[in-house]
C-alpha cells in the first residue's frame, strides 16, 4: 500500500544502498564487502525503511490503518521493506507467513534480493 501510494520522485529522502552503506560507516559500522554490490534494483518505491510487523497498524477488521516509525523512509528497490518484513513476521509471528506476504504483495519471492537485503539489514 505504502510502496504503490508514495511518489518516488517527489520524496526528498535517500535509503538507497550506497547511502545506508555510507551511514553505516560513518557510525563506525564496519561492512562486509560483499554488501558493496548490491542486486539491480527491481523498482524503485519509496520505502518504509523499518518495514517490521508492529510498525503497521491494523484497524478493527484487521486491514492496515497507519505505519509509524518513518525515520529511515526514503527511495529504494521494493526488496529492502519486502525483505525485512517478511524476516519480522518470522521474528513475531514465527515460521510460515512469508508466502502469504510476498502472495498478498503479489511478487514471486526473489531469494536473492531478500538474502542480500536482509544482510543489509542486519549490517546496518
């Protein structure tokens, strides 16, 4: 919903890969050089940026109302939210979601870019 609704080119913020990577380094994180090439990007959306289960808010009916905790948003391949929401429903919900968000989504999992995103994110 977020992903189809924000105008990437009218968002100011970066969560792009070199950018995170560069943060990451400037807090004295050290990154693995194998993060440093990252997949193509599949589509730029505006991303999230901390794209856990308990940041979407769900109303009554247990549709999705509100996402909070946007201090990281900004634009970046879809993969970086995808890959990190799918790793917190395991993380708050245990084992077997992933298909049922990557189906209600509607990608087919990309396993590459979800590794890679999800080292990404446990780097930085």
């Amino acid at each position: 919903m977020l992903h189809d609704a924000l105008p990437v080119e009218r968002c100011p913020w970066d969560w792009s890969v070199p950018t995170r990577i560069a943060n990451a380094r400037v807090r004295g994180i050290r990154i693995s050089t194998a993060l440093g090439d990252p997949p193509p990007v599949d589509r730029l959306v505006v991303c999230h940026g901390d794209a856990c289960a308990p940041n979407t808010i769900l109303d009554d009916r247990g549709r999705a109302a509100a996402h909070v905790d946007l201090a990281a948003l900004g634009v970046a391949d879809r993969w970086a939210d995808i890959a990190v929401a799918c790793e917190s429903l395991v993380w708050n919900y245990g084992t077997g979601w992933e298909d049922a968000l990557l189906d209600a989504y509607g990608v087919i999992p990309d396993r590459e870019r979800m590794a890679y995103y999800r080292d990404l994110w446990n780097s930085t």
